[in-house]
C-alpha cells in the first residue's frame, strides 16, 4: 500500500468519524441508534397462547439480525434449549421527516410461533452474535377461559418522559403481572418526530418488553409528512409495531385496525381517525362472530365526550347502535383529556327492579395534558341513553382491569396510585345480561 493511498483511506476515516459525530451532535444518547438493540417491544401476532411478535431497532451495521426463546428456568441453563428465529430486518430513514435527523437504522422483527400455552417463556434479541439484549421474560396465555389482568392508558401525548414515565411505572408497581396493555391513542404528540418515539419507549423501558402492547392510532399518530400536505400514519408505526393486517380492509386501515382474541376475551381495536364506514361492517363482523365471553372495544376517539368543543357523532350514530345490538361490555377511549365513566342501560327491569347494564364507556387520560370537563354536554347525553357514574379533570390516571369469573372489575388509579374509581360487572354467560354491582368513587 503506497503512502498516498493510506493517507487517503485515514483522510476518509476522519471524514466520516467527523460527519457521523456532526449527524449525532445534540441528540441524547437513548436517541441515537447503535449495535445494540433498543426500542424493543412486545406485540400479538396470531393466538396469544402459541405466539408473540417482537420488534426491535439498531443502527443500519445489523443486518442479519436473531432472536432466540427458550422455556424460563430458575437457573440460566435455559440457554442451551433456547431456539434461534431469523429476524425480517428493514431498514427505515428517519430523514423522511424534516424535524428529525437524516439518520438511517434497521428495524427488525420476528413472530414466535408454536409455543405451549400458559408458560413462561424467555428471549432476547440481537446479531447472534456479541450485541444481544437481555433475557426477558413474557407468559403465554392459557387456551381457554381464565383469569386476565390488563392495564389501559388514555393518552400519554406530551412531555412523555418527565410525566408520562411515572405513570407507567406506578401502574407497573401496581399490576406487574398484567397480561397485556392498552394505549388508547396519542401515545406521542407528533406522528413523526423521532425524539418523541425516543421519549415514549425510555419512559417505559423494560415495561415495553415485557408486557405485551395493543398499540392504537390516535389523531397525533397523524400528521403532515411535509407542509400542506395531509396526515399521513406516522412513518414509524409499522416499522416498530408488528400488528396484525385485516386483510379485506383498506391497506390505508392495515396494522391500525385489527381484532385480539385473549382468553375468552375480545378486544377490538379501531381507527377513529378516517374511514369510519369501511371500519363499521368490520365492527359488525368482529361482534357478530364472536362467541367470547367479553367483548371490549378500543377507540381514540370518545363516543360520549367529557371535553367541550369535542363530538364523535358518527360513534354514536352509527357504531352505538351496533355496539348495543350485541351487548358490547366495555368501551375504552382517550383524545379528551379529561377522565369519565359512564354506562348505557338497558330500559327494562329485572324482577328485582334493578337495572340491567348495557355497555360501560371509560374516557381517560394518563398524560400531562389536561382539559375542562363540558358537565354540560355529559349532561345532554341523557337522551341518548348515557348516565354518567363518575368524573374528573386536571388529574393522569391508568386503568387495571380484572377479569375472573363472571366479574369484570374496572380501577382507575391516579398517577400517585390511588385509587379514584371502582366498578364491577357481573354477568351471566346463559342469557349474557349484566349488572353493575358496585359503583366507587374517592
């Protein structure tokens, strides 16, 4: 080698050692993508008994990136059982946005299958090689009915890790053992802006891996890619969320509309975004095929808003009727910054004269961001059939919801973990007619 072209090759060395630190000059370090994986999250794929999607992110130098799994032990000898999975890996510009970096970095992702339901499983992600993450834990689900704990948040939104982080954290101290969590929309502020992504998976740390997420679609997972053009999907949201693909909706509706089958419990999730009729036979699909013995719907967008100026008429009009056809058990929203809980009655009585329970709505909020409650508009929806049981303003809260039996208990926690709001739902699997048996409010 002569000595002009080594001092070439060192002249090009320095170069992009100079440019790469320039590219990563002001970012915090949990922002800027390495070897090591991060943002690594828990998603249902399939039947949560015998599968689970993971998806991770790592600078563009990994390639062909593995996640392996094994059966957890109470020693480390589980590795040597621990079965390999090659990762599908794409590789994503952050730069597509102007107000992030024009960084480049791979995501990769792999869906578990075949493993026995009701067991404790461990995995890890990485190259194969020297850069892998932890081991971390995560629990099938049983193949038949059983008790599910759950945890819901309304939006996080805004100023994620200094006040959305101690949110989630209580609600881990409080419900460790969850089987899964809801985030009900607005999980940041701007659809795009990566160091908001960066915020929410640090606010949550191990908690993202371990309890596996039911992400949906907000009005700010929308947002203009480039001014004065129309909201588009954030441009991260499929590549860091393997969701399932409802195949005979809109592609624009893929991996934001889509139905989870948990224990005997139906969970589905909706876009209140856009292309709410194309969503309604879908809706009416999911219920009338259902044969679980709850059946929760999930929307950004509240049906019976606590929050003025605020009016999803089109849900009440049209997803309401359906939602009281077939008995719907409860409703979870967010978007209104406010915290209600209310319940649609059936108008008729039972022998006793207590009133039998059509569908309990829940609007929350677990972010900073807060709004005034319209007691005013709450009001009006009397005529429509809602009767609300409890409200707040000015207060994050979190949800744990517990299902055993022929009981659903519903918990609203403040961000301080204490308890605000209470109810439960009894209900006969013979003729499917419920009551709510305890109302709470502190």
């Amino acid at each position: 080698m002569t000595k002009n072209l080594l001092a070439l090759i060192c002249i090009a060395f320095v170069a992009v050692q100079v440019f790469a630190q320039h590219l990563y000059d002001g970012l915090h370090h949990w922002e800027i993508p390495s070897k090591d994986p991060d943002r690594i999250i828990l998603t249902f794929l399939g039947d949560p008994s015998t599968t689970r999607a993971v998806t991770w992110r790592t600078d563009t130098t990994i390639e062909n990136a593995v996640a392996q799994i094994a059966k957890a032990t109470v020693n480390s000898k589980f590795t040597a059982e621990a079965d390999s999975y090659t990762a599908k890996s794409e590789q994503f510009d952050l730069g597509q946005y102007k107000a992030n970096r024009s960084l480049r970095v791979n995501y990769h992702s792999v869906v578990f299958e075949g493993l026995e339901a009701d067991t404790q499983y461990v995995y890890r992600v990485g190259d194969g090689d020297k850069h892998w993450s932890e081991w971390i834990e995560f629990k099938t689900a049983k193949s038949g009915y059983a008790p599910t704990q759950l945890v819901y948040f309304g939006d996080a939104q805004n100023e994620v890790l200094q006040h959305w982080s101690r949110v989630i954290r209580k609600a881990y101290q409080l419900a460790p053992n969850a089987s899964f969590v809801i985030h009900a929309g607005d999980l940041i502020n701007n659809a795009h802006r990566d160091v908001e992504w960066a915020e929410w998976y640090e606010a949550g740390g191990f908690i993202h891996r371990q309890w596996t997420a039911i992400p949906v679609v907000g009005n700010h997972e929308f947002w203009p890619v480039f001014q004065d053009e129309p909201r588009k999907l954030s441009i991260q949201w499929k590549p860091q969320f393997t969701l399932p693909v409802e195949g005979d909706l809109p592609e624009e509706l893929h991996e934001t509309v889509y139905t989870t089958d948990y224990q005997d419990i139906r969970i589905i999730t909706l876009n209140s975004n856009h292309l709410l009729e194309e969503q309604t036979k879908y809706l009416e699909e999911q219920l009338a095929g259902s044969d679980a013995k709850w059946n929760i719907v999930v929307c950004h967008h509240s049906v019976f808003s606590p929050a003025e100026g605020r009016d999803f008429k089109y849900a009440r009009e049209v997803w309401k009727p359906i939602l009281d056809k077939y008995n719907v058990d409860l409703v979870l929203n967010g978007h209104d910054h406010t915290y209600a809980r209310g319940h649609v009655p059936v108008r008729t009585t039972n022998a006793t004269g207590e009133e039998e329970l059509g569908t309990v709505y829940v609007t929350s909020v677990s972010g900073p961001k807060q709004y005034e409650l319209d007691t005013d508009q709450l009001k009006s929806y009397e005529s429509q059939g809602y009767q609300l049981d409890n409200s707040a303003e000015q207060t994050q809260f979190f949800q744990i919801i517990t299902i055993a039996d022929s009981e659903l208990t519903y918990e609203a926690y403040t961000a301080i973990g204490t308890l605000y709001d209470r109810a439960v739902i009894k209900k006969n699997f013979a003729t499917g007619k419920k009551q709510l048996i305890q109302k709470q409010g502190q």
